[in-house]
C-alpha cells in the first residue's frame, strides 16, 4: 500500500510521459482537453502527470485503435479508474464493450477468410511455376 502511495506521488513531466509512451505532445494536451487526462497544474503552469497516467495513455491509445470516441473512452474510464459507485457507468460500458468486440470478432473472421483465399491463391501459383519449370 505505502509503495503504491509513493508511486504515484512520483509526478512525471509531459514530455516523460511523451517519451514513455511515444504519444506526441499535442496528443497528451488533447487528452487533457477532452478530460481523458487530468494533470495537477504547477504554480508554473507545467502540467505533472502521476505514474499511473502511463497506463491511462496506453488504454487511451488502444481505445483510439479500436475506434472507439473521446466519450466512449471516457465513459470507460469512468468504470475503470473512478474510484467510489462504479455500477452507474457500467452498462453504458458494457454496451460499447460489446460493441466493439463484435466488430472485433467480425473483422478477425474477415480476415482468417482472406488468409485462407491468399493462401489458396499463392499455393495455386507456385504449383503453376513448378509445372512449369518441369516441363521445360
């Protein structure tokens, strides 16, 4: 417990965390923007990010990649990093998790298809090269 306490006191710097996750400058401020990111503010203005913002970023990315919105990824966070009542954004959560695993699923089944046809295609084409070759 006291471990988890200090790490997350640890504060990183934006261009850290841009540097940890390979996540641009002005992709960590949009994050700030639309609320998927919330810094403490310096007396400065720079921005200090905990640790544990690291793992937000990458959910972050990996959400972008499955083509979720700025609102579903916020909603999502909202189950996974609110502390307190969680049970009022789950189904809302559940129902875009289910969505988003199903288009998931479809496209992995599109995509075993067309590796079977390309397979199909290359092994017809190289028995056509080896025919061929043998009668020449």
């Amino acid at each position: 417990m006291i471990i988890n306490q200090i790490k997350e006191e640890i504060c990183i710097h934006i261009s850290e965390l841009s540097r940890r996750t390979g996540v641009s400058l002005r992709s960590l401020r949009y994050y700030e923007e639309k609320n998927l990111l919330s810094p403490t503010r310096l007396e400065n203005g720079y921005r200090d990010y905990a640790e544990s913002d690291i793992e937000k970023v990458k959910f972050i990315q990996l959400y972008f990649s499955l083509g979720l919105t700025t609102k579903e990824i916020t909603d999502f966070f909202d189950c996974l990093f609110q502390d307190g009542e969680k049970l009022q954004c789950l189904p809302n959560a559940i129902e875009v998790g289910e969505r988003k695993l199903n288009e998931i699923k479809a496209q992995i089944d599109f995509l075993r298809k067309a590796e079977t046809q390309l397979e199909r295609s290359l092994l017809k084409w190289k028995n056509m090269i080896s025919q061929t070759e043998k009668l020449d």
